[in-house]
C-alpha cells in the first residue's frame, strides 16, 4: 500500500501527459503581423508603367528600356514596420522572366504631404532595366519584405502591367 500512492501519481501524469491528437501544426511557426496575413499593403502609384527606350544599349550591362516604377508601402492595422528588401521580376507577353533583381533595404521618399501622412506609408522610387532576352511589353511582379518591431518578418506583393 505505501508504494501505491507513488505508483498512482506517475501513471496519472504520465496519462495526463499524452493525446491521441498531433499537436497544432501551427504552434512553432511565427504569428503574423497583428494576426493579419500580412503586415503590409504594397501598390504602385500606377497600375501601368511604361518601358522608356534607352539609347545605346548594351546588354546586359545597359540595357534596351528602362521601367520607372514608385512603390508604395502601406502598413496594415497601424503595425510598425521597417522594409528589409524589395524584389522585382518582369515577365513578357509571351512568358519570358529577365532575371529577379533584389535591393537590399531601399530608402522612402519624403511624401508631400502631412507628417501625419508619411507615418502612414512609404514610397520607393524604383527603375527596372528590361529587354535583354525579353520583350518590352508584360508585367513586373513587386515583392516586399518587412520586419515590424517585434522582430517578426513579413512580405507584401503586388504586380504592374507595362506597355
């Protein structure tokens, strides 16, 4: 009897210790920003760009035109954020990607506007180099990294048509 009440202890924690259920699949991945899918909000100034010829190009090193783009970075239920890289890849009418292009923490642009309003967004003034392999017309996909505050990464993607 006097080794039964120690027996009984450990068999009930050991019971009490394992399920039958998997744990969450959910339970070591980080949260998102302020429980949203993401953090942020990224768009263009402009839904359409367009491809501006380039004299003498030589590609790759310069090459034939030249996308002048302005992002915009809008955080989502007031999280701080900071932008960590933006990557871009434009692909043509018929499929063809130019390679992606990757800039490591890029710097807004003073907003017009209220401090109030540069609080709330960020612009990046961006120029992608096309038509090495490619044709001029199609679509430059926009990816952006962030990290809030918290140390918590998180991304934004958005796509803009060129003619």
């Amino acid at each position: 009897m006097r080794h039964l009440f120690p027996l009984l202890v450990a068999a009930a924690s050991l019971a009490t210790s394992c399920s039958d259920s998997d744990p969450r699949p959910d339970a070591t991945r980080p949260s998102p920003f302020g429980g949203l899918p993401s953090a942020v909000s990224v768009s263009a100034t402009s839904p359409v760009a367009t491809a501006l010829q380039v004299s003498d190009p030589f590609c790759p090193s310069v090459t034939p035109f030249n996308v002048p783009l302005v992002v915009v970075v809008q955080p989502n239920d007031g999280v701080n954020f900071a932008v960590t890289s933006m990557r871009l890849q434009f692909f043509d009418t018929a499929g063809n990607a130019m390679p992606q292009v990757t800039l490591p923490a890029p710097v807004p642009t003073t907003q017009f506007g209220s401090a109030l309003t540069e609080a709330r967004s960020q612009t990046f003034p961006v120029t992608l180099g096309i038509g090495c392999g490619t044709g001029h017309i199609g679509t430059v996909r926009i990816v952006v990294d962030t990290r809030d505050d918290h140390g918590r990464s998180g991304s934004g993607r958005t796509t803009v048509s060129v003619r």
